[in-house]
C-alpha cells in the first residue's frame, strides 16, 4: 500500500459518522499470510464480547463475523501487518489494510474507528527513495510504507562488451574513467528530477562504497541535505536485503526529526510563541482548529476524559463534572483522550509527530501542539 492511499484510509475513518452500532477496530500482526499469535487474537474477543449486552453484543458478533472471514481467506502471503475495521447494523461499514510491516496486537470497540496505530505507522515509515550503485547498474526504488513499491529508473552499463572486439584494454580503461564520471554526473540529474517530481523528501544512497562516494560528492546541495545515509552494497545483494538495511536508518532519522520538533515545542513554551504542551491545553487547541502539528510520545496514555453527548464539549479530567459545564445536560460518556485528538488532527489536515522519548514532553504529560495562531485572549 502506498503512502497516499493509507492517508485517504485514515481520513475516511477519521470522518466516519456514528451510529448506535459499535466498530470493531482490529490490528494483527502476521507471519506468512497467517496471524501471528491467534491465542492472542481470541483472548482479546472473549473479554470484549462479555462486556457487552443487548443489542450492542449482538451488532459486536454480527460486525466480527467478516472480520473472521477475511482472516481466514484473504491474507496476503507477503502481509506482516493487518488493520481490519468492521460495523454492522443499519450502516454497516468494513476496511480491511495490509501491510509489509508488522502492526500490534490490538483490539477495541467504540462508537468511532481507532485510528491511533494507523496515524503512527504513517508516521514512522513515510516514503523515500533508494539509489542503489553498482559497478554493473544504477537503480532508483521508491519505498512506501516499508515496502518496495515503485522502481522509479534502471540503466546497466554495457561497455565491457566491447573490450577486446573494438578497443584495446588500455584504450578501454581511460574511456572507462571519463565515462564513469559522465554516467554519475548523468544518474545524478536523472536523480535529481525524480526527487523533485516526486515531491520526495528524503534520500538514501547504496552500494559500493567507492561509488557511492563519487555519487554523494556530486549531489546539489539540496539533495544533500535530504541524504539520509549511505550504505554498502554490492551487486550480488538482494534488493529486499538492502531496503531492509536503508530502512533501519530512515526509521532512524524519522526519530530525529521528530524530537526536533518536540523540542521545538519546547522553546516556542519558553519564548511565548506559538505552542501549547499538556493534555487539557492541546485537546482545546485541537478543538479550535489552532493545532498545526500534534507532537505525542509513543508512551502517552492519558486516562478517560468525557464528553457531552448534547453539545459535544470535551474535558481530559478523569472526574465528571456532575453536568456539563457548558449546556447542563448531565448525560456524559467516556472519552479516549489520545483516540480524539489523533481523530480531530486527521480531520483538520494536522500533522502528526509521534516520539519515542523527549524528557519536557513527557515531564508535562506526553504531548503538545506546535499552533497555527493565538486567539486574543492567548495574545493577552
């Protein structure tokens, strides 16, 4: 699956409208076209099932009945990963995402998809393009959420063919070198005008390391500052074998730019300018549309917070109010802090950052917003 393609996935989940029935969001992790752990599969669906009642268990088992189905005969050999989200009753809905890397075990119920584990897996693996160069070829691949899947531009040499039928071996190795340094120059632009035609914005070089370094050392400059790393790679290494290696580094630099952004936060906090940190702060930053990027640690997990089933008011506190502070209805439910506001960040075109450790993230909670404005009274 592409990375444009799970974008428009998550929107359509993230713009779901309610209905009395519930929705099944279900993430697996796979191993060659089959579930993982299925001991772990069903010791999540016996406490869900028994937890429910009436008409919402039966909507519960009538929603599970096509997610059975598709694991049984729709997995994909190659699959790691699977998000599956099912609702029956009088809108029934179903969505069923592989992916080539894996997913955890999960399972939830509620009246909106959880979309949490998508948006970080967005997140983490992106898309970037691979240059791998060899004595005996130049390849560009596009990498899509861990996968392979584009080969953007191939060419192979075929200048040893003519050794010994038109050229002298020494005639050949001086045609050779000043060839070799046209080529680079060439695969370089060619390089050049995939990335911008592609609007990508990270680049990892592989291959032998002699050529590699002739290739980095002829890179624009802005080419250079999107060079993520350079690994080594000979000609007889499997394509699968290398993205594997050139994925461990982008995941890499992901964690990077995303503690750079949490840091950030943190000077904007420190400067007064455009940023808010904490729960209650960034769910109503969120709420107003001021959110420009979500920046959360992968550790955050706040506790319920409710809100209004009349007028839609939200609040992170653990503790009710005993009637809505805004409209008096006293009629609140549960609300899962962290789903909402990945949900209301998807909805609004928000970015979002998701971190693995940074200490003034965590000290004020585990997550923060970096704003598109101040209101007044902010201002004040």
């Amino acid at each position: 699956m592409e990375l444009k393609n799970l974008q428009k996935h998550v929107q359509t989940l993230a713009t779901l409208p309610e209905t009395d029935a519930p929705v099944i969001s279900c993430y697996l992790s796979l191993n060659d076209g089959r579930i993982k752990d299925r001991g772990a599969f069903d010791g999540q669906v016996r406490p869900l099932i028994s937890s429910l009642t009436g008409q919402t268990r039966q909507d519960f088992e009538d929603a599970l009945e096509p997610i059975g189905q598709y694991l049984a005969e729709k997995l994909l050999l190659g699959a790691k990963g699977v998000a599956i989200f099912s609702r029956a009753g009088g809108e029934p809905f179903f969505l069923p995402l592989q992916f080539r890397v894996p997913l955890p075990d999960w399972m939830a119920v509620d009246t909106t998809p959880n979309i949490y584990h998508l948006v970080e897996l967005k997140d983490t693996y992106h898309r970037y393009v691979v240059m791998i160069s060899t004595e005996e070829s130049v390849r560009i691949y596009e990498v899509n959420l861990g996968a392979v899947t584009e080969q953007l531009w191939e060419q192979r040499p075929e200048l040893r063919k003519r050794v010994g039928r038109e050229w002298t071996k020494e005639h050949y190795q001086n045609h050779r070198r000043d060839r070799a340094q046209r080529f680079i120059k060439e695969k370089t632009k060619i390089l050049e005008r995939v990335m911008s035609a592609g609007g990508y914005a990270h680049l990892i070089l592989a291959g032998h390391p002699t050529i590699t370094s002739r290739v980095r050392s002829e890179l624009p400059k802005h080419l250079t500052e999107q060079l993520v790393d350079v690994v080594p790679a000979s000609g007889r290494t499997p394509v699968s074998d290398v993205i594997k290696t050139t994925l461990a580094s982008f995941i890499e630099q992901e964690e990077k730019e995303s503690r750079a952004t949490a840091e950030e936060i943190e000077r904007q906090i420190r400067t007064g300018g455009l940023a808010v940190i904490g729960t209650e702060a960034s769910l109503h930053a969120l709420r107003r549309d001021q959110a420009d990027m979500l920046v959360m640690a992968r550790s955050y997990s706040p506790d319920l917070g409710w809100r209004c089933t009349a007028c839609g008011v939200m609040g992170s506190q653990p503790e009710r109010p005993k009637a809505c502070p805004e409209c008096g209805v006293t009629e609140l439910q549960d609300l899962d802090i962290r789903e909402t506001m990945v949900r209301l960040a998807e909805q609004q075109g928000s970015t979002v950052e998701v971190v693995n450790q940074n200490e003034p993230l965590t000290r004020f909670g585990g997550v923060g917003c970096l704003l598109r404005y101040c209101l007044p009274e902010q201002y004040a």
